[in-house]
C-alpha cells in the first residue's frame, strides 16, 4: 500500500496508486501529523483534504491513516470553552505554541487531568439502551452534564464505580451486551461529525424560541428546533443580531460558530460573553456558551468542518434533553471554502464557481435541526440560525437563494435601514416566518387570545405605509387625504417604538412577550381614537398639536419597565385624555 504523498495542491494533497483508506477517514499528514480527512478515492489516487497549512511539506512524506472518520469528543467541559473548527481547545493550543497555532498542535479537546464531581445513577443488573443516563456530573453551575449510553450499545449493567471524583475518560460503568461483550462507559464518547445523532422521531415544533427581540418575536418568529436565516451585506448587522440572539434566547445552551469571520469580530463576542450576565441564572453566560472559532486567517479547509464540528455538539446536548440554540456566522465563508476546495480538485463549477452540491449541504446542515423524542425518550431541540454574507447585499446569488429553500425564516437586514441606524435592521417588507401558524396555539394560550390578531393589523399598516411611499416620494405627503397621513404616522409609531431597539438600554435590549403584546395594543388602540377623529373630520395637523401624543406612545419602550406592565393602562387614560380635548376644542 503507497501511503506517501505524491502532489500537494494547496490544502489538498493526493496520493498515487491503490491504498486502503476508507472515504472520509481521518489521517496524519507528514511528519508533522497535519490533520486530513480522505474525500477522494479511486483506483488511481487518493485525494485527501487537510485542516492545517500546508506549508512546507513535500512530495514523499508519509500518510498515517487512523482507521476511524473525523469524530468530535463529547464529554463535560465542552461549556466555558473556546474550540477551533476541528475541536482543538483554543486555550490549550495557546499554552502549548503561543498567540498562532503551530502547524501539528495537538490537544486533547476535553481537559483529561480534570475531576469532575460524578454521581452513577445505575447500579448493578440495570437494563440500558442507547441513550439512557447512566451519571451525571455539575458541567458549569447551571448545566448538569448527562452521561449518555451510546448509540448503538446496548445491555445490563455488570460493574459501577462508586460516587466521586473521575477524569473523562475514566470508567464509571461497565455494560454487557447479549453476545457478552463488556463496554466500558467513561464520562465522554466520539461521534463522527458529519453524520447526524440518531433519535426516536421528529416531534412537532409548536413552542418559539423567545428572543426578546420585538420585530423578530412578533413579526417573524421561529420555533424551538427551527431554522432561520439572517442575509444581509457588509455592515447591516449580521453579527450583532446574532449576538443579541444568542445573549437573550430562552435557549438553554448557545453554540456559536464564527466560521470565517474576521478576528477582531470573535474577539468581540468572547469579551462580551465573559462579561455578560445570564439573566436567568444570574451567573456568566459563558456558563451556558461553548465558541468555535474558526477565523478568516485560519486554514479554509477547516471552515468546512467547523460548521459540523458546532452541529454535532449541539446534537449531543440536545440529547440530554436541553434546548439548543447554534449561531452559524457566517454560512457564506464556508460556502466559499467548498468553493475554494471544489477548485483545487478541479470539479466542474456551477454557478458562481460554487460546487454543484453546494445545495445538497446546506440541506444537509439545516436539516439537523429539530424538535426531537431523544433515544433515551427526552425531548430536546436544535434551533439553526445562520448568518449569510450576499456580496453586494444581493440576495439573488446561489448561498442566499438556497438557503431560502431549506429554512422556513428569513430576517433579510437592510442597509438603508442601517445606515438610518434602525436596530435591529430587518426588513419587515422582504422578511418572513412561515412558524406563525404553528406557533398561534402556543400565542393564544401564553401571551393573549388577540395577539395574532394585533399581529396582522400591525403588519397591514406598515404594508399600507410602504405603498402610500411610492406615491409619497412622487408628489409629496401634502396631497394624501387625511386617513392616509394617519397612517403614516401610526406607521412611524410603529417603526420607531416598537420595531426599532436599543441594544445598549437597560430596558429595551430584551423585552418580555407580555409587554411586546401590551405595547402593540397601545398603538392600536391610538390609532382606533386617532381614525374616529378623523372620521370626524379633524386633520392630522389638529392631532398632532400640543401635548403630542405620538411621541409618548414611541418612547414606552424607554419609560415603562419589563416589570412594571401595570403603567400600559396609564397610557389608554391618557389617549382617552387626548382624545377628549380633541373633541373639547374641535368638536
């Protein structure tokens, strides 16, 4: 068997004539021990990808094959951690070669020196299958880290180790299956990246994932295992959506993938998360966060698995039972490393020079999301939210337009939204959920029977505002009839106090179902006395004299608390009020 290289084509490298490896086996490239993965293989060559620069290898130096695909280690104390796209810890990578990762660092992904506070929940003559629990340890002090069977084993409990303090990779139970072989079960396991973790069935996804973000909880909500993406060019705020997302989701464990993004923009996002309070723990979020860091300056072949690498943990938590919530930022950047690697093997480009499967793996990634009925008979779920880089904001290209395909939201971000420094910068005209049926039981039962109701008014008035604009910017507002300047005005209620948020206040950075529901009823009920006036016969001009009311009604996303919705009657009295003198003056 020739295991020797024979070309090298910058992160992809070949091997001439027959050689056993397996397709997608993982492999130790020179005599530096690069990591590499087969994606290649015929009777002539074998091909192999490689997640580290190649610089300075040469023809001749030797293969080591593992016998085993690319797989992550899944145990306590993937939490609080940063990670590289193939699971190094960033930290331990530091220790060992400094600020720049040496080419052949090597670390194990899990600390195996540290103890963790173990408790064995079986005992001896136990039945287990794939997925049951058989120990727990405390991973961080608000995650309890679950111990799983698995998959694919199965059998009764023959030896358990007593309750203490173990190393992950230390035998706590050992298991014996129907043929009589022993499985010694430690605190961690592998799991091949690329291949999804197998479940009982797909449940129905009926519950959102709260985000505490107005324009995306009401207008275009997501469900709980759901997917969604977020387009958008340079500077409209990809990262920054992502990032409130990922601060302020009722998820209980955030994996974040900063795949191909510049440094300084995941430097960001560690010092932020490590200064950030969980609001419902009150301990740092970092305790719920696990980073993989996959920057612009790393290698490119590394984006590609970074992206199933981040997916694979989420899977792994999901199974435990946890709800989990994985940021991919960006999509594009590892579409652009398939294109980057689709060339070097000379594989006929589709369009826009991306492989002819780009379509196939966004599916392929967006599909593992879901609620799910676990092996081991919990329900977890896996919500995707992928951030996607149109060049030129032109949603038309192939990685936005396929991702449309398999994701059921899409939050498009406007630079001229942006640029008016409106935050979140959605588009409610181009963006849309297709979860709001699902989730309208949900709606109705938790936050208020009208809720779906004000829903739609609200949006039928901005739809209204965006039609009378075109004529607006032609002959000007002064010629409208006086229902259609009111609408443009509760519209900008509307863009102003409740669709746009400050991300830097106390109060409006994350807001409560309750009170997003009592502030679009206070709007429509403005604009219910607002319309009798009109129909009365009073101009928009006469409404907006004196004490102006619209003003008031924008600024409640500062001035009334998240606990304190007790003040939205307040407000109704004081439209009453308005309305009122209205009809004192003018009636």
């Amino acid at each position: 068997m020739n295991t020797t290289i024979h070309g090298i084509n910058g992160s992809v490298i070949t091997l001439s004539g027959h050689t056993d490896l397996a397709m997608m086996e993982m492999v130790l490239v020179g005599k530096d021990k690069l990591v590499g993965e087969v994606i290649g293989v015929n009777a002539d060559k074998t091909t192999i990808q490689v997640y580290e620069n190649t610089t300075g290898l040469r023809s001749g130096e030797q293969v080591i094959p593992t016998g085993g695909p690319l797989c992550a280690t899944l145990g306590p104390g993937i939490l609080d951690n940063i990670f590289d796209g193939i699971e190094r810890p960033l930290k331990a990578l530091e220790e060992k070669s400094g600020d720049f990762i040496s080419r052949g660092a090597t670390a194990p992904a899990l600390d195996e020196d540290k103890q963790w506070d173990v408790t064995v929940t079986v005992k001896v003559g136990d039945t287990l299958q794939a997925g049951d629990i058989y120990a727990t340890c405390p991973e961080t002090p608000i995650i309890t880290h679950k111990c799983m069977v698995p998959p694919g084993i199965s059998g009764t409990v023959t030896a358990v180790q007593p309750n203490g303090a173990y190393r992950v990779n230390d035998t706590v139970v050992t298991l014996t299956d129907a043929a009589g072989e022993q499985h010694a079960l430690s605190l961690c396991q592998k799991w091949p990246i690329r291949t999804p973790r197998p479940v009982n069935k797909r449940m129905y996804a009926n519950t959102p994932l709260i985000t505490g973000q107005r324009v995306i909880d009401t207008l275009f909500p997501i469900a709980k295992g759901g997917t969604a993406a977020i387009p958008g060019g340079f500077g409209t705020g990809k990262t920054m959506t992502q990032h409130q997302l990922a601060k302020w989701c009722d998820a209980d464990i955030i994996i974040y993938v900063g795949c191909g993004e510049r440094g300084n923009e995941m430097s960001q996002v560690l010092e932020e998360f490590s200064g950030l309070i969980d609001p419902k723990s009150g301990r740092p979020m970092t305790d719920r966060t696990t980073l993989i860091a996959n920057t612009s300056n790393m290698p490119v072949a590394a984006r590609e698995a970074s992206i199933y690498t981040g997916i694979t943990l989420a899977e792994y938590y999901r199974d435990m039972g946890y709800h989990v919530a994985i940021m991919a930022d960006s999509t594009s950047r590892w579409a652009e490393a398939l294109r980057e690697i689709s060339g070097r093997l000379e594989e006929m480009p589709a369009e826009e020079g991306f492989p002819a499967y780009l379509p196939s793996r966004l599916s392929e990634f967006y599909e593992r999301a879901g609620m799910m009925e676990t092996l081991g008979g919990r329900s977890g779920s896996v919500t995707i939210i992928g951030a996607v880089s149109p060049q030129g904001s032109d949603f038309s290209e192939p990685v936005t337009q396929n991702t449309k395909r398999f994701t059921r939201c899409f939050w498009a971000l406007d630079k001229a939204l942006a640029y008016a420094r409106h935050y979140p910068a959605i588009n409610w005209m181009n963006s849309y959920s297709e979860y709001v049926n699902d989730l309208s039981d949900w709606y109705s039962r938790q936050v208020g029977e009208d809720f779906l109701d004000c829903r739609s008014k609200l949006a039928q008035i901005l739809q209204e505002e965006n039609k009378l604009m075109e004529i607006v910017k032609l002959i000007g507002s002064d010629v409208l009839p006086d229902d259609q300047k009111l609408t443009l005005e509760i519209a900008r209620v509307i863009r102003l106090g409740f669709l746009q948020q400050n991300a830097f206040h106390a109060e409006d950075t994350c807001v409560p179902m309750e009170k997003q529901f009592k502030m679009m009823e206070t709007i429509l009920y403005l604009y219910e006395k607002c319309r009798a006036l009109i129909n009365r016969g009073m101009p928009v001009s006469v409404l907006k004299e004196g004490n102006n009311i619209f003003e008031k009604i924008i600024s409640i996303k500062y001035d009334v608390a998240n606990n304190q919705l007790d003040k939205f009657d307040q407000y109704k009295q004081d439209i009453d009020t308005f309305y009122d003198n209205i009809m004192e003056k003018n009636g």
